[in-house]
C-alpha cells in the first residue's frame, strides 16, 4: 500500500471509529430508554427498532475495515434484536442486562481498535455472546398464538408486509386497536419533504406499521404512498385531522375467520423501490429509494456520515487555536503599549489614537474568536449523567439495592475537557451513594422510607461556574462513627477536638473508608480523596454535608472552561500574580489597621460578614513577605457560597490568559493553577482559587 492510500486508510478509520462512539453512544441511551419503557410495561417498538438499526450499522461498517470482533459481535446483537423486534423472543431483566454490557465491551473495542490493540481481549467477545445466547434460551418464545393466518384481511395489505410489520400489525390488533390506511398523494418534487412531516404528525396519534409508495398515480408529477397506521382514535377524529384533498383516511377491517374458512393467501411483496424508481425514473433520471420503515436488515452497508451540518474536529486542534487566540491576545496587548510609547516618547497624538481605534476593534473581533471557540469546546453534562444511569442500574442489582437516578440539568454544558475529567469522580461519588448510602430494602421499609431509594444530580450554570450536586435519600454519615475510625486509623488523635466539617472532610483523605469488608463495588479505602484531587486539578472544590438517616449531599464547583479565561493581574510582594476574573466578585481599598485578627486568622469585616483574609506573597513566599504599605486592596473571591478576600499591594488590570501546565517542582504546591504569559513575555502564575478557599475553610473551621 502506497503511503498516501495508508493515510487515506487511516483517517477513515478514525473518522469511522468516530462515528462508532456516536452509535454507541445512543445506542446506551436508547437501552435506558427501553429499561424505562419495560417496567412502564410496554416497550416502545421504536426504541427496539433503533437499537436494530445502530447494531446494523456498526456490523456493516465495521466489516469494512476489517475489525472482526466488532463484526462478530454487532452480528450476534443484530440476530437477538431481530427476534425481539418480532416478538419471537421476550425482553426479561438478565437479557437487558447482558445487553448493555456487550454495548459497554463495543465500546472498549473502538477504544482498543483507537491504540492499535485490534487483537486485544479475543476470548471477551467469544464469552458475551455465549451469555447472550444462554440469556436468549431462558426468554422462551412470546406466548399466544402470532399467525396472521388467524386473521381475516385484504390480501393486498397482508402481501406487502414484512416479518416485522407482521408483527407490530398483530400487536396492534392485539392491544385493540383500530387499523387504517392514509393514502397520501404528494408533489415528485418536494415528496420527501411533504411525507416526513405527514409520518410525524400520524406518530403522534398512533404506531406507523409501515409506508409504501403506491403504484396508482394518475399524474407523473406525482407519487402516492400507503401508509398503515395503528391507533385508538375514531375514524371521524382522524379525518377531521387531515381534511385535505391530498390525504384520504380509511379504516381496515378485521375479523376472526369462521371455522373453515381458509386463510388469506399470502402473496409475494411488492418491491418498494422498484415502484418508485419506475415513477421516478423517467422524471429525474435517477433511483429513488423507498421512503418509510423498512427491514434494516435489508439495507446496503451505509456509508460514513455523508452530507451533514456537522464536522467533526480533533479536540487537540480546538487547543491549538485557542492557543493561538491566546498568543493574538498578547500581542494586542504589545500593540497598545506600542500605542502609548507612541505617544509619550514621540508625541504622535494622532497616530496612538487611531491605533487605539484599531486596537478597540481587534479586541472586540478576538473576543468574537475566543466566543466562537469555546462554544465548539462546550458539551452538555447528558453525556456524563447518562454513563451514570447505567451504573445505577447495574450496582442496584449486584447489591441487591432498590434505586434510582434522577436528573435535572443535563443540557448545562462545560467544557469538553473538563467533562472528559469528571466521568470518574461523578462516577464513585455515585458508586458511593449506592454502596454506603442507600440502605436494603427491608431496611429502608422499617425506617417508613420508600423501598426504591433516590440518586438525585442537579447541574446549573452560576456565573463563569457550574454547580454540580449529588444528593442520596440513604442512611446519612454519622460524625461519631467516622470520628472513631479517623482515630482507629491514626489520621487524628484522640483528644483534638474537630468541627462537623472537618470530621465529614475526612472522608477525602487517602485510606480513608468506612467498609469494614471489601467488595467489588467499595471499601480498598481508594477513590474519595482522588475524586477530590481531579476535582482541585480542575480548579473546583468539592463540598460534603450529611445528615444521620436522611442523606448525603457532595457539592461540586467547577468553572466552564479552563482554556482561556479572563483574569485580573495583581501584585503582591512585589510579585505578579493572574486572579481567574471568573471568581472575581468585587475590589476594595482599605487601611492596613482595617484588617482583623479572629484566633490569629486575619479577617475583614464587610458589611454583615467577616470575610476571611489570605496574603498572596505569604502563600507563595513567606521568606520574602514584607509588611504591607498603609494602603492595600482585597481582591475579593468566590465559590459557591464561600468567601475569600486576597490582599494584594497593587491590581495592575485585567487580561485574557491561556493557562499553562507548570514544571514538576511547582504542581504540588496547593494554591497555583498554572503559569501564563503576558505580552511583555512576563511569566506569572496563575492562583487557584478554589484550593486557597478550601484552606481557608479548613483553617476557620
């Protein structure tokens, strides 16, 4: 293979396993969705049908690139999806089940096929489809006569049906429902159009079994379709619902056949493409394929996605250009330092305000950029809350535990790096809530609590941040008892008297557990205290609170975007610092003997609050810390509902910044975001304001 035919090879298998996290990505959805609609008691055949369809198309396209495991298994999928699509199976807990971890062992496929490890885990796919081929023997059949021959129907409508169509007909009669046919005429030109939106609007009053193109057209400008439509409206009520020349609306009658009476022959079906192409072939000169709900199984193989309104962008070239928005930030600023030498050295008025004109617009069109940027970076929270229903899902059977999650927020979106990092530590924060908060069942019914308990996540965008919190209905944490294992554990002694906050932040603390006996779900003491670290490697906090027999709530503080934000420079120490602008809530100018002491904390008292004080050149360097001139300014900060005031000798102004990760030397010191540069070429640290207001809040309390 040439080198250009290899790079060619190459990005469309990137961009194939692309599309594949997008399948598999609704695919999970659907499969939530199917678990909801079954123990509602009736599955949405629709729902059924897509999952069919996305299992159809990761077999074909896989194919095409050779990725057999994928092949096998999407196959496999395909066969039992078509069964319960036709009613030959029945959906029963273990099988959902086993569904959704073989979509969850696709998607380690795509991620395996992305590092080069085709070849990884071979037996994995051999032992999934055994346990769903086992699964599919305990189902047994659908009980009850399913023959059509049971049924006395015209046999014009019976020959155009497939398996699948035969199937959601009989479920129709069966639930009673009454059977129509819309026969639908339509423009050649504008069809496609026109029969989308008739097919969702007769959604909306029933099942559409299936859409045919009719071979009566009296006009060749014309083409007509029958559409078969199950529903529990009356005749009158659907006619009055399209009562237009272009729609007729007529009622299919059925009946049980006497005894005797011979079924209605089956006749071979008409092919649906060949109709349209004949009315069609001769107006357009090409092939138009039959519009409607037909077998997947009898499509091509597809094709990667083909004219769309969307492009897919590689996340690292969204850094690269924000990067560069970031560099032309900085040299907009060297232009209007450039604009004032100008003037000051030269005296060149009128040339430094027309480059300041020009300076005022480029700065407006930047940030035009910079919008226009993160809005691409930005993805909704659905993404991450729907990786979590599966999980409660699953963990709610292997503990035995009845529960369930729910959600409010998921379209408030975050940057998609930041919602990449935070998949883990939502995920054991809820793993938690499972393992050491929601009690039995039998326990929960003594205490006069519902026996299913209650996972809630709530997200909401506050400001330049978003809060995220995780409540449970379970038994709470008790202080005294986490007290005793701080000490058993040697993480506090016996005699320091600690504050509430304090003993229920010990649960961050590494090797901290309350399990007493292992298990696969918790208990090995590891996870709380890394869910708090990525969440401070984010610049957010994270918050606990408990009450002993109602619950637990974690709150977490993030903000939207860690790429570039807008922040306020200041000195301290005769050291510049960068103050994320986003925490920012107001600056104040105060007399040093303003300034407080409250059990040796410096404190500030604003309005009816005492606002606790931090030096930023004490923090960063308590060698060099000076005692501050007569006047100083507090820069005050927030997250969430906590407060922090910054004394700082000087605030110099502000300014965009791209964070930069720092040198191994500086990482651990708590309290520094990253470094950044400024247009001088300057490098200056950037505060982490969400670790300095944990300290704070660690210190007061």
């Amino acid at each position: 293979m040439s080198k250009d035919a290899k790079e060619i090879s190459q990005k469309a298998l990137k961009e194939f396993l692309s599309e594949a996290e997008e399948i598999i990505e609704k695919l999970n959805q659907d499969l939530l969705t199917l678990d909801r609609s079954d123990k509602r008691g009736r599955i949405d055949p629709e729902t059924v049908n897509e999952i069919f369809r996305a299992a159809h198309s990761l077999k074909g396209l896989s194919g095409m690139f050779g990725i057999s495991r994928m092949t096998t298994l999407s196959h496999n999928l395909e066969n039992i999806l078509d069964k319960l699509r036709l009613g030959k199976i029945q959906l029963s807990p273990r099988l959902l089940d086993l569904l959704f971890e073989a979509v969850e062992l696709l998607n380690r496929i795509v991620e395996q096929t992305s590092n080069g490890e085709e070849n990884a885990d071979s037996n994995e796919v051999e032992h999934m489809i055994h346990r769903l081929d086992a699964a599919i023997s305990q189902s047994g059949d659908e009980t009850g006569g399913g023959a059509l021959d049971v049924l006395h129907i015209e046999p014009e409508i019976l020959g155009v049906l497939t398996e699948y169509e035969e199937h959601r007909l009989l479920e129709n009669i069966r639930q009673r429902m009454r059977i129509y046919k819309v026969h639908a005429r339509f423009d050649l030109v504008t069809f496609d159009h026109s029969l989308g939106e008739l097919t969702t609007q007769l959604k909306v009053l029933g099942e559409v079994i299936t859409t045919l193109p009719s071979a009566n057209a009296t006009k060749d400008t014309e083409i007509e379709f029958d559409i078969l439509l199950g529903t529990n409206r009356e005749e009158r009520e659907l006619r009055g619902e399209f009562a237009r020349s272009n729609v007729a609306v007529n009622e299919v009658l059925y009946h049980q056949p006497s005894p005797g009476e011979a079924p209605a022959p089956m006749t071979a079906p008409v092919s649906a493409a060949d109709t349209v192409d004949h009315l069609v072939d001769d107006q357009v000169g090409e092939s138009i394929h039959a519009v409607g709900d037909h077998d997947a199984g009898e499509e091509g193989i597809g094709s990667l996605k083909s004219v769309s309104d969307t492009v897919r962008v590689d996340i690292r070239k969204l850094d690269h250009l924000m990067n560069l928005v970031g560099e032309l930030g900085l040299i907009r600023s060297s232009v209007v330092r450039l604009g004032d030498r100008i003037k000051a050295e030269h005296g060149f008025v009128g040339y430094s305000i027309e480059l300041h004109k020009i300076n005022k617009v480029l700065e407006r069109k930047l940030a035009e950029l910079q919008e226009s940027v993160m809005d691409v970076r930005m993805v909704p929270l659905r993404q991450v809350f729907d990786k979590l229903s599966r999980v409660v899902r699953k963990l709610s059977r292997e503990t035995g535990k009845r529960a369930k999650l729910e959600v409010e927020g998921a379209d408030t979106e975050l940057d998609k790096l930041i919602i990449e990092e935070l998949v883990d530590p939502l995920m054991h924060i809820v793993r938690n809530s499972i393992d050491h908060g929601i009690e039995p069942r039998a326990d929960r019914v003594g205490m006069g609590k519902p026996e299913e308990g209650v996972i809630r996540i709530k997200a909401a965008q506050r400001g330049n941040h978003v809060v995220i919190e995780v409540t449970d209905d379970g038994g709470g944490m008790d202080p005294e008892v986490l007290r005793e294992i701080a000490v058993e554990k040697g993480l506090l002694p016996a005699t320091e008297q600690v504050s509430k906050r304090e003993i229920f932040d010990m649960i961050f603390l590494p090797g901290f557990s309350t399990k007493k006996v292992v298990t696969e779900v918790s208990g090995r003491g590891v996870g709380m205290d890394v869910v708090k670290e990525n969440i401070s490697r984010l610049s957010g906090i994270v918050d606990v609170d408990s009450e002993l027999g109602k619950g637990t709530r974690l709150t977490i503080v993030l903000p939207i975007t860690l790429a570039i934000i807008q922040a306020l420079i200041v000195e301290s120490g005769g050291k510049p610092y960068a103050v994320p602008l986003n925490s920012v809530l107001e600056c104040l100018t105060i007399h040093r003997d303003d300034v407080q002491k409250i059990e040796r904390h410096e404190v500030l008292q604003l309005r009816d609050a005492i606002l606790p004080l931090a030096r930023l050149d004490r923090l960063f360097h308590p060698e060099q810390a000076s005692e501050p001139p007569e006047k100083i300014f507090v820069v005050v900060v927030g997250l969430a509902e906590h407060r922090l005031g910054l004394v700082v000798d000087r605030l110099r102004g502000r300014q965009d910044i791209v964070i930069k990760s720092i040198g191994k030397s500086l990482q651990n010191i708590r309290g520094i975001a990253g470094a950044t540069e400024l247009g001088d070429q300057q490098t200056i640290l950037v505060v982490d304001i969400g670790a300095l207001i944990e300290e704070s809040v660690r210190r007061r309390d």
